[in-house]
C-alpha cells in the first residue's frame, strides 16, 4: 500500500498539472471501489476549476473554486494520473474527468480497495480525518507526544508507529526503516522506551520520509507516481525485503519475522 513518501508524490506531480484547469465531462467504471462512488462527483466537477491539490496522511484532496473537495485513497493498487482524453481506457480506470487542455485525471485501482469521496460546499472534510494522528513532518509530531501516547500501552513500537491514529503516513515499509535507523528492536515495547529513544525515532521518520519522498517513493509492485513513473527508494533500504543478507551498518544478518501479520525485518546486530 502506498505510504506517505508515495502519495507525497504524486500530489507534488499533480499539482502544476491540475492548479487552474477547468473540469469538465465526468466518466466512471460503474463500479464501486471500496464504497460506492459519489453520484454527485459530477455535479460538483463539470465547470469548476482546481483551486489547490495536498494530502492529508495517504489521502490526496483536490480542492475545487466552488469550495467542494475531491478525497481520494489509493488503497492497495490505486494510481492517479493526467492522460490525453483521447488515450484508450483502461479496464480498471473508474474515474475519468475531463481539464480544458484534451487531458483527463484519470483514477485506475485494479483491485478496488482505494476510495473516492466527495465533500460539498459547505461541509467539513475533517470529518474524515478526526480519528488521524498528526503529521511526522510537521512540529506537532515531537518526542513528547509520543511519549505520550505511549503512556499506558505495552504494544510493540512498530505497531505503535503504524497506527494512523498514533501518526500518519507510516506503513509497513517504512516503520521497519524508521526502526532501523533509529536502533530499535521492532519487537520492543512503547512501554520501556526512553526519551533519547524517542527523540531518535523523530528525528529518523523525518530523515527517512524525508529522503523517500526525494526519491519519488518506493515501488515494490505497483506504486508509479502522477507521470507514469517508478520509484526508486526501494534501493536504499536498509532491512525491508533484505531477509538473509548482511547489513549495511555492522554485517550482522538481516532477519525476517511476523508481527501482527506483516513481515518484520530487523537486524539483531543493531536493533537490540
């Protein structure tokens, strides 16, 4: 699933491709994602022009002149990009919106379980994101935070750190990174972390995020960003996927584990 680095980039690549343009004719697959598609996203598109384009966590938003909002989560396998109008469709582009330059914004998820969500005027997107912890970039996500937000709890911290409500952004990819980075054992507890531990795991989610988004993301199977492109994070990694082979920082075998149903790779070496 794409993490925060990916839709990153495709919302910087979106950005002077959709600032300005009008909208048009608005096509869809007929098929649900993973809840029904808005009926009214016509409505709010046809004649309206594209006031910004940012991201909240993994979700991307386009905001509109006449004030409604476009949400959309990539879920698993979603992609949005800018194509000629006249460019065949593909089997799974469920959203098809025409600009006033002969292009479309294009929304393509083979397997469905990314979102479209519409916000009308008038109506507060944060509704959707009430339940979202800060952001890893920004000043509000801080070693006293989460601090805590670990009070209390005796969970792993990759766990912990993969919890949107913790913090967003950060999957699978990423926490095992961010962990290494810092030193820390995925497998340890939030519980008997101290606070240098924790200033050190800000300061690596900021650099490995970071670099990542500079990178264009990882792609692992089928992450390409809003021009159609891979990628190229996923050769920088320290751990992730590296099961078997020596570490970059003290030679020590890479290890790969289970947690919570997710391969977990760390290296006993450095991340005691």
């Amino acid at each position: 699933m794409p993490e925060l680095p990916e839709v990153e980039v495709v919302c910087q690549g979106l950005e002077p491709l959709l600032l300005g343009r009008r909208l048009g004719r608005v096509r869809t697959s007929g098929l649900s994602l993973r809840q029904p598609m808005p009926l009214d996203i016509g409505q709010w598109c046809r004649g309206a022009t594209v006031a910004a384009v940012r991201r909240r966590g993994k979700y991307l938003i386009v905001v509109l002149t006449n004030q409604a909002r476009l949400v959309f989560h990539l879920g698993m396998t979603g992609r949005l990009g800018i194509f000629p109008a006249k460019a065949p469709v593909a089997r799974h582009d469920h959203l098809l919106i025409a600009l006033d330059n002969k292009m479309e914004l294009r929304f393509h998820d083979t397997r469905r379980f990314g979102s479209i969500q519409v916000v009308a005027p008038g109506q507060d997107e944060g509704r959707l994101f009430t339940r979202l912890g800060p952001e890893p970039l920004r000043d509000d996500f801080s070693a006293a935070y989460l601090r805590g937000q670990a009070a209390g709890r005796r969970q792993p911290v990759k766990i912990f750190l993969m919890d949107s409500r913790v913090v967003v952004g950060i999957g699978n990819i990423y926490a095992n990174e961010i962990l290494h980075e810092s030193a820390v054992s995925p497998s340890r507890g939030v519980d008997g972390l101290k606070a240098a531990e924790w200033e050190t795991i800000v300061v690596k989610t900021r650099q490995v995020l970071t670099r990542a988004i500079a990178a264009g993301g990882s792609t692992i199977a089928d992450f390409i960003n809003a021009s159609g492109t891979p990628g190229y994070f996923q050769l920088e990694f320290a751990v992730y996927g590296r099961a078997g082979q020596s570490c970059r920082r003290c030679g020590g075998r890479i290890e790969k584990t289970v947690m919570a149903g997710r391969a977990t790779y760390c290296c006993p070496g450095c991340q005691r």
